[in-house]
C-alpha cells in the first residue's frame, strides 16, 4: 500500500490496482447492509471485478441528549468501517457496491454516504432475524427502495420464504429472494431482482405524473 | 447530504495535519462515486497526499477508491480532492442518479444497468 514500495517496483499505478477506463463517468451505488457475519463480504467479493477494499468515515455529533450542565461531554464521535466493490456495467456506468453494517450507529451516516443510492439489499441469515428488523425500518424511514434476500446458510431452508416474511412483517410489494453469497450468479441474481423491482418501481411513477 | 446538526471534528492530529485545519465547511459536494481524473502531473513541493491522488486518478478514481488507497476517512479526501478541484490539477465527473431518496432514476438509466448486470 505504501506508495514508495509500489514506485520501487516501477508501477505507474499504486498497489495495482486495477483502473477503470477512462471512458467511465458516471458512479452508481447499491448498498448491502445487514447484521454481522451476515455474508455481506461475501456478496461483494463474488460479482465485484476487483477485490473487496475497507474504507471508513468518522462524524461527530454534538448535543445528542446533552445534559447541559456537563460542558464536556457533550459529542459523540461515530466511525463507520465499511467495505466495497465494483462492476463496470458498459464504458460509462460504473456500479459501486457497498458492504455496509446495519447496527444503529451507522444510520447516522447514511445519508451523507449513501445519498443517491439507486436501492439496497437487506441480507437476512435466519438464525438472527433481529438483526433484519432495524435495517428495514431504516430503509423504509429513509425511503430507500430495497429488496431482501435470505443468504442460504445450514438450516436456513427449514423455514418458507412465505414463513420469513411474516416474520420481517414484510409487505407484499418487496421482492424476497433466497441467495447463496458466496456464489457469483446467485449475487447477481439479486443485484437483478432489486434493479427489476426497481424498474417496476420507476415505470408505475412515470405512468401515474 | 450532511445530516444538519452535525458538526465534524475527526481524529484531530491526523485531520489537522493532512488538511491545514480545515474542516467540512471547505468539503464540496463531492459524492462517494465522484470519478476524478488528473489534468496534470504533480508539480515540486506539492504536499504528499495531493501528489498520491494525482497519481491515481491518471485513471478515473471515484472518491471512495482515493479513501480506501490513501487510508484516510473519506471526509478528509473530499478536502484534499477540492483543493485539487480548487487549483484545476483535477476535474470531477458526478455521478447522474438524483440525490434525493424518494426520487428514482427513469426507466431507460435503469434499462442500462439491467443489462450491464446480465452481461456479467
Ligand atoms: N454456508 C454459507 N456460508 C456463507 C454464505 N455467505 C457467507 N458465508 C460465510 O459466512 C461468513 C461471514 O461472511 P462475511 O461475508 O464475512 O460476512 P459479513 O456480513 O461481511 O461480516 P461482517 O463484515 O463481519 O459483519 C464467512 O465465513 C463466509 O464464508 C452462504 O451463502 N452460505
Ligand atoms: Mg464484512
């Protein structure tokens, strides 16, 4: 990583990476958040053309339940790890997928990262169902259209798709799909349930204006 | 984009140094997949950090990829990106999808991504 190694070994490209063309010009996001271990690593590394790479962003937020009598403590400093990877989808789009916790604390970050998001995946592992909960209430609270998807862990298959979305209380417009992560065209078959959902979405709009 | 009440004050050491002391009021509105792409080459006495970015985004780099290769919380390369903006060694190509949460892409963007994802 350090940019004096990769000179040395005469890259013109630091840790060599792999660039895009230059004919790119137009980021796309998609976000897949879920609890820990979930398979959200998994996911991203299986259609992404490059390796997974982690960044972060730390915000912090004064007066959140201050008492004001205490002239100190009055902030809160919230850094979100969170890991991504990336398909080129023609010689100008490129589609950026996140990797992105879904505890509590990121959500205070979600519209400063993930603003202009085109949908997200809820990826769901049966044997921790809470863990789904928040994340949708999340994405119906920010009005992120999203999709879910059971990643197919043992023992997952016990239960219908039928029985899981009773449990997430999931309405009937959002598309539920089993996956398995580590697999590439199951991945992509999810990337392509929420961008079809999300056509259907777009075109019942631009029916009804 | 930034959630209104909030005030940035990151890892302070680290900030200060690799920005001069400043702060989010300088961040522009650069998205996480904001491509940039060099129009120069470094230039002598050009602080290390521009020096990298510039190297990198001979080939378009979004903001995200700079944060992840510079090891830097992604505010923090959103500055050093607008400083390069600022003095035109870099240009920026922002990402066309609509900000807003409730608005959606039309039929025919999202027709693209369709089928670049079935081509993978
Ligand atoms: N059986 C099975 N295992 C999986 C599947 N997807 C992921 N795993 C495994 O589950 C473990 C966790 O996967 P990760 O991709 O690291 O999960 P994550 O959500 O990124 O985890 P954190 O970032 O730590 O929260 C790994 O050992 C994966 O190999 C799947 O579909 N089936
Ligand atoms: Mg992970």
């Amino acid at each position: 990583m350090d940019s004096t190694i990769s000179e040395a070994h005469g890259r013109a490209d630091p840790a060599g990476r792999t660039p895009l063309r230059s004919t790119a010009t137009d980021g796309l996001k998609i976000v897949v958040v879920g609890g820990f271990g979930v398979g959200k690593t998994t996911m991203v590394r299986s259609v992404s053309e490059i390796r997974p790479l982690n960044t972060e962003e730390t915000m912090t937020q004064a007066g959140v339940g201050v008492d004001h009598n205490t002239a100190v403590t009055d902030k809160t400093t919230t850094t979100v790890a969170f890991d991504f990877g990336r398909i080129s989808l023609n010689e100008e789009m490129i589609l950026y997928l996140f990797g992105a916790p879904g505890q509590e604390r990121f959500w205070f970050l979600w519209d400063r990262l993930f603003a202009g998001t085109l949908g997200a995946v809820v990826l769901v592992d049966t044997r921790r169902i809470e863990d789904s909960w928040y994340a949708i209430d999340r994405l119906e609270h920010h009005g992120t259209p999203f999709i879910v998807a059971r990643n197919n862990f043992p023992g997952s298959e016990e239960h219908s798709l039928g029985e899981l979305r009773e449990a997430l209380t999931l309405s009937r417009d959002v598309p539920l799909v089993d996956c398995d992560a580590r697999v590439r065209e199951s991945s992509k078959r999810v990337l392509i349930t929420l961008v079809d959902h999300l056509y259907a979405l777009s075109t019942a709009r631009e029916t009804v204006s | 984009m930034m959630i209104r009440e909030a005030v940035d004050s990151e890892d302070p050491d680290r900030l200060y140094t690799v920005t001069g002391g400043r702060s989010r009021a300088d961040e522009p509105d650069l998205d996480l997949v904001t491509l940039i792409v060099s129009e120069t080459d470094p230039v002598p006495g050009m602080q290390s950090e521009h020096v990298r970015i510039l190297r990198t985004c001979r080939y378009p780099t979004a903001v995200v990829e700079l944060a992840s290769e510079l090891n830097l919380p992604v505010s923090v390369v959103k500055i050093l990106v607008s400083d390069l903006l600022g003095s035109g060694h870099v240009s920026a190509r922002h990402p066309s999808s609509p900000r807003a949460s409730a608005q959606l892409p039309d039929a025919a963007f999202l027709k693209k991504v369709l089928v670049g994802l079935h081509n993978l």
